[in-house]
C-alpha cells in the first residue's frame, strides 16, 4: 500500500496541478454557488448563480438548500490546500458505464449525505481506490475506517445498495475543496450543528452544483 501524499509528490503531472491550487491561497470575501439543470458538467448556460459571503452565516436559500438537505443555514469556507478528488460518473441501467446521468467530483475525505457515509482515497498496490464507509450522523462524527477494495479507478462498478445504479471514476486528480457546514439555527453555532461535507472548488460539477472560490 502506498499513500496518496507520497504518490503526489512522486507524480509530476499532479505536482503541476498542485502547484496551480496553491496559487489561489488568496483572500476572498465571497464565493459563487452555481445550481444547474446539467448534473453531468454543469454547463454554465443551465444554472442559477448565487454569491455566497465566505465564512458567514447565511440562509440555505432555495438555490442552494439542496447542499444539505437537513440544515437551514451554512457556513462556507473554501480550503486552499491542495488535495485529490474523485471525478466519479454515476450510471442508470448502464452495465458499460457509457452515458453518465450526473458527475459527482468529490473531494477526499468528504462527509457525503443521504445516507451519511464517509469517503476516503488510497493507493493500493499501484491502483486508485476510493472507499466508502458509513457512518452514524450527518456530520461523519464516528465512522469505521472504510475496508478496501472499495471503488477501484477505470471499474464500471454495481452499487451494492442501490439495483441499476453503476459508477465509475477514471483517476483520482488534483483538485480543491469548499467545506460547507450546516446549521438549524440563525447563529450557526456549534450546538446547533447538524451536517457537513466537502465540495469541489474550480467549479467542478457535483450533482448540477459548482462552486467557485474567487469569483466574487
């Protein structure tokens, strides 16, 4: 098994779109959510642009209120590091995994929702896998660690869970994260915490939204 910190540093091709990410450690005061008819590549002319202040708390207005279907407000903040993401395509009725319904760019990591599950990334034996394990909250607060092999790179692969659902991911790229937190209270406090999850950045599609940092 070999890490996926130690497979980017070896790979220049992902060193390149690293070295791109971190130049966007820039201060922002706002951010653009897109929510957008096209959930396969969130094609600009399909989608309702939101600006969004970064770090505030704001209300999930319907625009937006897909995020986190729980939660009432949220808070946005957009992490600048660097790190992987898994451009996975889901597939309806479709054994061959040819024609995607949506695309689902999902940071490592994340805190996916409906049914809360947590999603990691690794390298075993040379090949990119993702790994899903779920969890007891929309928070992803106590997960067990997620048991390989998971979702191998280049697979077209049967969801266990759900009959006639196939997904496949090509590779694991480079990629930057929004975290979103969401609240059921006004103040967005942590007592009133009630789910959280990463999106992709750089406007990377996530079932029809897409974010972007700087944009504002």
């Amino acid at each position: 098994t070999v890490s996926v910190l130690y497979w980017m540093r070896a790979h220049t091709n992902v060193a390149a779109a690293v070295a791109a990410i971190t130049l966007l450690a820039t201060t922002a005061a706002a951010l653009r959510v897109s929510n957008c008819t096209d959930p396969v590549a969130c094609a600009a002319s399909t989608c309702i642009t939101t600006d969004v202040a970064e770090r505030a708390c704001v209300p999930l207005t319907a625009n937006i209120s897909g995020i986190l279907p729980t939660a009432e407000y949220a808070v946005f903040e957009c992490l600048r590091e660097p790190r992987l993401c898994t451009p996975t395509q889901a597939f309806w009725q479709d054994p061959t995994c040819t024609t995607p319904m949506e695309t689902l760019w999902t940071p490592c990591g994340t805190c996916l929702q409906g049914p809360p599950r947590t999603m990691e990334c690794a390298v075993i034996n040379g090949t990119f896998h993702s790994l899903v394990g779920e969890c007891d909250s929309a928070t992803c607060g106590n997960c067990p660690r997620p048991s390989p092999p998971g979702l191998t790179a280049g697979v077209c692969w049967a969801h266990p869970g759900v009959p006639g659902l196939y997904l496949k991911f090509p590779t694991l790229e480079a990629c930057a994260a929004v975290r979103v937190r969401g609240y059921s209270g006004a103040t967005c406090g942590a007592q009133t915490l009630v789910a959280e999850t990463l999106l992709p950045a750089q406007r990377k599609c996530f079932k029809g939204v897409a974010v972007e940092c700087d944009a504002v």
